[in-house]
C-alpha cells in the first residue's frame, strides 16, 4: 500500500493535492488521478447517510437505518462490551451503504446540563468516557470501516459554537477534556480525529497548532487525518500549518485555490500541502469500501440488538414501595404523550431515518390488552391542557397504578443551541403532582437527553430514566417495567436537586465571546462531593430488582499497578447485573484535587444467591497528577485511598495503600521555601545544626502552637527573629548541595 500511496502522490499537481484537502459534495473527499472519492456520514447512534442531494445544513432526508439508544443512555450501560458491540452493528451498516468513515463517537465531557448536544455525549467523567469511546472505536474499525472521533477539543456548549472561547486552566484541560481523547488515541487508533468550532484559550481549533500537533500527534502518538467539523475552517492556510489535514465541507474552488496561491506566494510550503494531501491519500486508501456494490445487512437482527443495548442501560432511580416491577394481574393506567409519540432520538446531525420505531404505548399493548390511555399533555406546548389533564386524572383514579411519560420536547434540547432550563414543561410537572396526588403508584419515565429537575420526587414511589432509548424504545420500556429485564443501568452523569446547584451555574453561556471554565476540576460528582453537597441522583447511582453485597477488599500492590480484589454477592431473589465503581483518593499531594476520581468499573451477571471474586488494575497513570509546570504527568509517593462504590455516593468498601514508585524528587530550596519543609526532611535537619540554627528552632517548635506558624514562614522571614542573610545563605546552599 506505501509504494501505491506514494505513486498516487507524485503524480498528483499541486492543484490536485490542494483539491484533496477539502470536502467535495458535502460528504465525500475529492476525486483526483489514480484516487476515487470516498463518503463518509454522520452516525452516532444509527447510520445517517443522506439519500436525496445534499442541502445546506446536511440535514435531508437519510437512508433507512437501525436508530440505536444516545450516547446518554449507552453510557449508562457501564459495558465495554456491549459499546464494542454496537460498534460493531454501526460500521457493519455503514460498510453496506459504502460509507468510509463514520462521524462518532462525540465524547465531549458534560460539564453543564445544559449543554445542547449533551445527548450525544457518553458522562461528565472522562475515564468512562474514554473507557466506552475506546470500545465503541474498535467495533466500528474492526468492520473495515474508519470513525471519527469527535468534537476535539473543550466543545462544551451549542451557543456561539463557532466562535466562543473555552478558557480553561492546564490541568483541567489535561486531567479531564483530554483525557478522553488520550485515551482513545493510544489504545484504539481511529482512522480521524474531527476538531471542534470553538477556541480553546483564544486559539481556534482548526488552527491550534499546540492541540493540532504537539499534543495529538507529537505527545499521544496520533497517526491518523485530522478534519475539521463542518463549517470549522476560518483561515485554511492557517489551519494546514496548524495540522488540519482536510476541511469540511470545503468551499469548492474557492478552497483549492486559496492553497494554490498560498503556495505560490510563499505564505504556505508545499511540504505542508504535501503532508496533507499524503495523509487523505492514506485514510481513502485504508477505508474506502472495496466495493461499490451496496450490500443487504439485517435490520431486524440489529434492531433486536438496539433493543438489549437499551435494556440493560436504563436506569432505575426511585423504586420506593417495590412498586417495579408492575403487577400484570392489576389494571394499569398509562398516562402521556409521549407513551404514544415517544421521543427517543436526539436533533441535528445525529437524527436517523428509524427502521422500526415501537412506542410504549404499542409495546405495552402488545402485552397487556387491557390497557388505558390518556395523553394528559400535548408535548410540543408548555400550557396546561385541562381537559386531556382532567381525563387523565380520572383514568388514574381508576387504575391500580399509573405509568407517566414525561420528558423534554426536541425543540428543547438539538445541536446547535443550549438549553435555557432542566425543568420539564409546565403541563408535565403538573399533571405529575396531580396523578401523585391521586393514585399512590404513580411511576414516572423519562424520555430526556440529559439531566433534569423533579420537584414531584418525593410524591412519586418510582422513577424510570430511558433517556433517548432509540427506536426500541416501547419494547425495552417494557421489558423494565413487566421485569423481565432487571435494571442495571448507572447514571453516567450527577442529576442536580436545581439547575443552580451545577458549579457552572453562575458561569455557563454567561459571556458570547468567552465560556470560563471557573470550576476548573469540580466538575459534576467531584463538586458535589468536594461541597459534601447532595445531589438528586449521584453519578453512578442506579437500582435495581435485587440487592448486591460487597465484601472481601483486597489490595495488592505490584512494580507498576495496584490489583483490586473482592466479591460481590447477589443477596436477592432474582439475577441480576451490578457495576462496581473504583475510585482512588489522593491523600498524598499537596495540590488543588478532588476528593475522590473514578478510576476502574467492572459489570458482573449474578443469579441468586451468587458471589463472584472480582480483579480490576489500577495502572500508575491513575494515581498519577497533571502538573502545568513540568508539563507532564506527576506520581507522588505516598497514602492512596481505595474505595469500591456501588455510585459515586453508595461506598461500600476502603483501604488505604501507600505507593512508592516514583524517584525521589529534589527539593529545590530558596528563600521562599517554608521552614516546615525542611524540618520534614530529615536529612536536612543537619544543616539547621551545622549554620547554627537548630537551638532558635528548637525553641520555636518547643511554644505550643508555634509550630503551625512556622509552617507559613519562609526562611527569608527568619531575619526578623535576628537570623543574618549569611545564615540563611549558607543553609540554602548546603541544602541544595546535599
């Protein structure tokens, strides 16, 4: 393949090798001597490939496709298999319509909620995120088909998405927006990374050298084409030397000739135009379909898959009374719209062309014939509809329990704007507090793309959370609320109390220029524990039909890694899946940290009665620290807290471990160093003897409470006590000798 890379370029002008360096078509690479185009197509969460011409906005009609759950709900699932899987099912869609490259996964942090596009991105946590994006990339490349992975970098809100700013602090950007990118990179090299609209730092994207280059292909080891997202390209000239490789969807001519006369000018290297060019080659060489027959895949098979995923990701949060699963031999009313026109996809570029939608209301039919329904609410209205309110609060009265939709209206939440609040329409929360206050076995589901307020919680028993379940929506409701799935899905995101309790509350789209990551590492569980704040629902936190009981904590430490032993026994009646959460808590450095970082999941399938030992790996990479100054990874020697959680809230087992794997570092002293450090350095204890200052410290420390003064003086400040310059010289230069 190099040999006929390299044919294709040499023979290619530089006309041509510009021409390849945007998109030609909306969805497809350029045709040039010796290289046909190639498509690639949105595709997230289902195959969107376009069947009509293309339009502005990329948003026409799409071939018929399995539309799969969001990545909201997938996230839930806590299941690297399952995300491989449906990776899987992806690129085997996207081979049979000769699709090269597929546009996803978006594994963007949810730092607010309301961040528009948040249903198409995985947790507010980057180690679950980059932990399920990984396996999500190797199932699709493993077909043949290429990814890319999206939206690179700090892409975390809708509004003013070409032109904001994410300002962010060195460590933040690292320890958590990064960190998913990392991840993915190192461990399953997808075909493309796809950069964002916004700025980080007042650079854009598209021509962010730093981000571009140094870190992505320099640092992490990327090998792959860079494109941009789709309309992301201000200064193309700029964005090449930056290591953008293709612009999307480019500008027809008016692209090739902006490089040609670029390079003719001098303002822009061939070479550069040449590394571009080589690597488009590369990516349509590796991942253009061998064949430009379109071939047949089944549907029904997929849709059956579509079905499991949602199952065993939606999450159980309330379940009060045991009133799940629902007693088939008593009536049951099912109240809203949103039973019969459910919303289980997400707007924009992630919307699919469903092969076969079954609504709740159709599957719980199915079942069961003897059904109720009201609508209760129009879902595309805020105001309350009296009389559908009234009818359904009859029916509610009548019925042995009562099973509310509710949730968020597309016009809510789509790519390309934010949210302006978390609260469900008005008629929804009414009617809600009204069936509460009716019939006592009131079960609310939720169809929503990310987080959302309840202020009927406490008047409910049971809360359903299906986010945006794809187009089997109806069928895996139904399999939760009859039990013959047991929930085992985990929050993959913290659900506030109240919009204000987010830390970017006060911050959040408050400026169209600039979005100030002020909350710098608290970002969703690790502010609500730092603030010892509850939320409404931790991160991680799901119920399920059965009980789990953890045990048997072990730790054993290696050369590189920590093993994490225990058991869990399923203590209930019925099987059941549970996902243990690993955090670490550092108790050793001295630095701004939160209080404890998921680091580790297992998921495991128990029957009644079952225990299971369960090993997961701490690597030194989790213990380790984002340090801005050595611009690298820190480890410190030192005390480490193991916590095993059933979410983020629910710990269930501890156990400190003291690691030691790191070289001692030097200690650097100067005349801002604090005289604390070095009396808690033995070895330098000497030196306070040898210039004649260990007596004025023993007297010092010997006054209660003068020791906690102590540890804020510099040694500079040792000359109000009669300490000459001389003295304090002398200790330094002999402390940093030794």
């Amino acid at each position: 393949m190099f040999q006929k890379i390299a044919s294709i370029i040499s023979n290619l002008t530089l006309k041509e090798k510009a021409d390849l360096l945007s998109g030609k078509d909306f969805w497809f690479t350029a045709t040039v001597n010796g290289l046909a185009k190639m498509m690639v197509s949105d595709g997230p969460s289902g195959l969107r490939k376009q069947a009509d011409s293309s339009d502005a906005l990329g948003l026409n009609k799409s071939v018929v496709a399995v539309n799969f759950p969001s990545s909201a709900l997938t996230a839930a699932s806590f299941d690297r298999d399952l995300l491989e899987t449906l990776g899987q099912n992806l690129g085997q869609a996207a081979k049979a319509e000769r699709v090269g490259v597929l546009l996803g996964p978006g594994i963007n942090l949810k730092r607010s909620p309301l961040a528009g596009r948040n249903f198409e991105y995985f947790s507010e946590d980057p180690y679950l995120a980059g932990e399920l994006a990984a396996a999500y990339v190797k199932g699709v490349q493993k077909t043949g088909v290429g990814v890319s992975v999206k939206h690179f970098a700090a892409n975390n809100r809708e509004n003013q998405r070409f032109t904001s700013s994410s300002n962010i602090d060195e460590r933040s950007l690292r320890e958590l927006y990064l960190a998913a990118f990392e991840k993915v990179v190192k461990t399953a090299q997808p075909a493309t990374i796809m950069c964002s609209y916004n700025a980080i730092n007042g650079t854009l994207n598209s021509q962010n050298q730093r981000l571009l280059t140094k870190i992505l292909r320099e640092e992490w080891g990327f090998n792959g084409l860079v494109m941009s997202d789709w309309g992301a390209v201000a200064d193309h000239v700029a964005a090449l030397k930056a290591g953008l490789d293709l612009e999307m969807p480019g500008k027809g001519l008016a692209s090739t000739e902006e490089i040609v006369q670029a390079v003719q000018t001098g303002e822009l290297d061939e070479k550069i135009v040449d590394r571009a060019a080589l690597r488009v080659v590369e990516m349509v060489e590796k991942w253009r379909p061998d064949s430009d027959t379109k071939v047949a895949y089944d549907l029904d098979k997929q849709h059956l898959f579509a079905r499991q995923l949602a199952d065993d990701s939606i999450v159980l949060l309330k379940n009060d009374q045991h009133v799940l699963p629902l007693d088939q031999n008593r009536s049951i009313a099912v109240i809203g719209q949103l039973a019969s026109q459910p919303r289980y996809q997400g707007g924009g570029s992630a919307h699919v062309n469903a092969y076969h939608v079954v609504t709740p209301l159709a599957a719980i039919r199915a079942a069961k014939d003897d059904i109720n329904y009201e609508a209760g609410y129009q879902i595309d209205k805020d105001q309350i509809d009296h009389a559908a309110e009234q009818a359904a609060i009859d029916l509610a009265k009548t019925a042995d329990q009562v099973v509310a939709f509710a949730g968020f209206p597309e016009s809510f939440e789509s790519e390309g704007f934010d949210k302006k609040t978390i609260s469900l329409p008005d008629n929804q929360n009414h009617l809600i507090t009204q069936l509460a206050a009716v019939n006592s076995k009131v079960t609310v589901v939720l169809q929503n793309g990310s987080a959302v307020e309840m202020p009927w919680i406490k008047q409910v028993p049971a809360v359903l959370e299906t986010y945006l379940a794809g187009e089997a929506v109806g069928e895996a409701t139904w399999d939760i609320l009859s039990g013959q799935v047991n929930p085992s899905g985990k929050l993959a995101e913290s659900f506030p109390i109240h919009l204000a309790d987010n830390p970017t509350y006060l911050t959040f789209n408050a400026d169209p220029n600039d979005e100030n990551y002020h909350e710098g590492l608290f970002v969703g569980y690790r502010y609500y524990d730092k603030k010892k704040q509850t939320p409404l629902f931790p991160f991680g936190h799901g119920l399920s039909y059965t009980h789990f009981a953890y045990s048997n904590l072990k730790l054993v430490k290696a050369a590189d890694q920590v093993t994490v032993d225990f058991t869990i026994t399923n203590t209930g009646q019925v099987a059941g899946q549970e996902t243990a959460q690993i955090y670490l808590s550092n108790k050793t450095s001295q630095i701004e940290k939160s209080v404890k970082d998921l680091k580790n999941f297992v998921k495991v399938l128990l029957a009644p009665g079952e225990s299971k030992r369960l090993s997961v790996n701490l690597d030194q990479r989790a213990f380790s620290w984002y340090n801005p100054k050595l611009a690298d990874w820190q480890l410190d020697n030192g005390q480490y807290n193991v916590v095993v959680a059933a979410s983020s809230q629910d710990l269930r087992l501890q156990q400190t471990i003291m690691t030691d794997w790191a070289k001692s570092r030097r200690l650097h002293i100067s005349r801002d160093t604090y005289l604390i450090n070095i009396m808690n350095h033995s070895e330098l204890k000497a030196i306070l003897k040898t210039v004649k200052l260990d007596q004025l410290v023993d007297q010092l420390v010997s006054t209660p409470g003068n020791k906690a003064i102590l540890a804020n003086m510099p040694l500079r400040a040792l000359g109000m006590m009669g300490v000459s310059d001389q003295q304090i010289e002398q200790l330094i230069s002999l402390a940093n000798q030794q």
